[in-house]
C-alpha cells in the first residue's frame, strides 16, 4: 500500500513511540452547532467554544450543515485516487519547489510518517511565498473521474464552516464577529488527503509524529478506523480520539493561541497506526495571507497582560515548516515557541 517499506527513517525515539494500547479520551467537548445555523444561541456556542479552546484545545463538531453527501464525494474521490497504480499517483507527484500533489515522504520533528498524502490548495496564494520560489499550482489527477469536482465542492463547504468557527472564537475572546475575518482575505488554506496504510511495526512508527498545527483552525474528517491521539494537559498521557459519525474534529492552531495571547493553547496530537486496517483522514487547514504579521491581538494586550510573542511573517514561517515537513533537517523545525518573549520578573 503506496509503496511504504518498513525501515529505520519511520523508527521513532524509544520515549516517543505508541504504547501497546492506548486509552479512549474522556470528556471531549462535543458542540451541536445546529443552533448557529438556526439563528439563535450563539453566545452560548462562543462560551462552549471558548471553553474548549482553553481546556482541550480542539473540540468536535455536529449539526455542523456540511451535507453528508459532499462529505462522502470527498472521501470516495480520496479512496480511489489512493486506489491508483503506482505511476497513476507518481504522475502528480509533489517536488520541493512544487509542494502540492502527492508523496509519502513526509518528516515531522525530522522523523518520516507512515502514510501517504494529497494536497491541493483552494485557490492559489496570493503573493509568493518567502523566498518566492515555491509554485502554488494543483496537480489534478486525470485518472479519477469526478476528483476536482468533488473536492472543489467539499472545499466550499469546509471554508463556510470555517469562517462560522473563526466568529465563534472572536466572540468567545469578547471580540467583534469578523474581528479575524480580514486575515484571510488571501488565504494558504490547503486540503490535505491523508492514507495511512496497515503498519506492520506500529509499535515502532507513527502515522503522524507527535506535532501541534501551525495554522488558523484545522478542520478534520476522519474515517470510523480512529488512531488520532491527543496528549491529554491533566497528565501529559496520549489518548485516543474515538470517531463521531457525521463529525468533524477541529484543531485549535498555533495562530489562535498568538492572537489569543495564550489565552488559548493548540494541542499536541499524533496519529497511531495499526497491522491490520488502513486509514483515511481530510484535514482542511484554514491559513491567513502569507503576507500575515502573527502577533497578540491588541485588545487582548495590556500593561497586566503584555504580548507573549515578539510579531513574525506567516508566510515565511509556514514556507520553513513546509520544507521541514518535505525532507529531513539538521536541525529543529521552526516552532512559535521561537518567537516567545521572555517575561520575566
């Protein structure tokens, strides 16, 4: 499956590998967003949202108004592109300068994943991105009936749903609605296909290494196999997110918890793999202008509360992770932990 071999790059570190089981997460906040589409109930949404944010750092969705259909158009669309031959998927292989189509060589923290993967971005960015020699241009298959359509469509429905979450968060921040809205005028968000085939060392591997989402908000569909951990804050132990049929599960990014001035924390997640199952996931990476400042939003600063990060461009801190992500590095991708300010008394 994809062409995945067991072999030392998947190894990971003794102290970061999968434990034989892992225990199913308690307690996950799960928000009925069927109110919002009604019209009504939406300061108490904001409250749960916030609430969320700040003790979890992701939560999960239903009555969310995505159709089931444009959901499962996606998902059959992603099962047969991964169903192609290998030279059907290699002809819309990815390369450095052209980072979106299809590889199965991912590294996060310079480890590579078990899995094989898909991005396509929803329209292309609007300046070039850092040093200007990254090419934004989707590599579609021809070999899968209906894959362009299918994905265009599902995108419409991720990025509405999108915009609905960023107005919840503003105003669980006691923020105006669109207070974040203009970040994304020109957007990086990208749609990534995930396939995780059955693993046979996951005691050893890693779907996905253990990482924090550099972005706004993720947006994810997942298939009923499960395998996404959470590092729970009470105790620091993995648990495994079960899945929620007609559900997403949404991912409070590393962006959010700059503007939110560390009032709101993105989680650290991983993705197990199993010997016996493969596994399908879709996340949405809702990502502002790469011409972005990330900084502490002012009305969330004061003399009581300072800026915790010192401002840094998103366009070329999210062109770094992309090549971290792409090849091996020598050293320690670039983390928001980088741009910290020291506070001290």
């Amino acid at each position: 499956m994809g062409g995945l071999s067991m072999n030392e790059a998947f190894v990971q570190a003794p102290e970061h590998r999968p434990k034989p089981t892992v225990v199913e997460a308690s307690g996950i906040p799960v928000i009925d967003l069927s109110p919002l589409l009604a019209g009504d109930g939406v300061d108490a949404l904001a409250a749960e949202v916030g609430a969320a944010s700040r003790d979890w750092g992701f939560f999960v969705v239903v009555g969310h108004g995505v159709p089931a259909e444009t959901v499962a158009r996606a998902a059959e669309a992603q099962r047969a592109f991964f169903a192609l031959p290998a030279e059907g998927k290699e002809a819309v292989r990815r390369s450095e300068a052209e980072p979106l189509g299809y590889y199965a060589s991912e590294h996060t923290k310079n480890v590579r994943d078990w899995k094989e993967v898909f991005d396509l971005v929803p329209r292309k960015p609007h300046v070039a991105l850092a040093d200007g020699q990254l090419v934004f241009d989707n590599k579609w298959p021809q070999d899968v009936p209906g894959f362009r359509e299918s994905l265009e469509e599902y995108d419409a429905a991720m990025e509405d749903l999108a915009f609905k979450l960023l107005e919840l968060i503003a105003r669980s921040l006691n923020l105006r609605p669109d207070r974040l809205h203009g970040f994304f005028k020109d957007q990086t968000t990208f749609i990534r296909l995930n396939h995780y085939p059955p693993c046979p060392s996951p005691d050893l591997a890693l779907g996905v290494g253990r990482h924090k989402d550099a972005g706004a908000l993720t947006i994810l569909y997942q298939d009923d196999t499960g395998g996404l951990d959470v590092r729970r804050r009470s105790d620091g132990e993995w648990v495994r997110v079960k899945p929620v049929p007609n559900s997403f599960i949404i991912n409070v990014g590393d962006l959010i918890q700059v503007w939110s001035n560390d009032r709101y924390e993105s989680a650290e997640h991983r993705v197990s793999v199993n010997s016996a199952k493969e596994r399908f996931s879709m996340p949405y990476f809702f990502n502002p202008a790469s011409y972005t400042m990330v900084e502490p939003l002012e009305e969330l600063v004061s003399e009581e509360n300072p800026a915790r990060y010192d401002a840094y461009n998103w366009g070329e801190f999210f062109s770094t992770r992309k090549n971290s992500n792409f090849k091996k590095l020598d050293v320690e991708n670039v983390q928001i932990a980088h741009f910290r300010k020291s506070l001290g008394a």
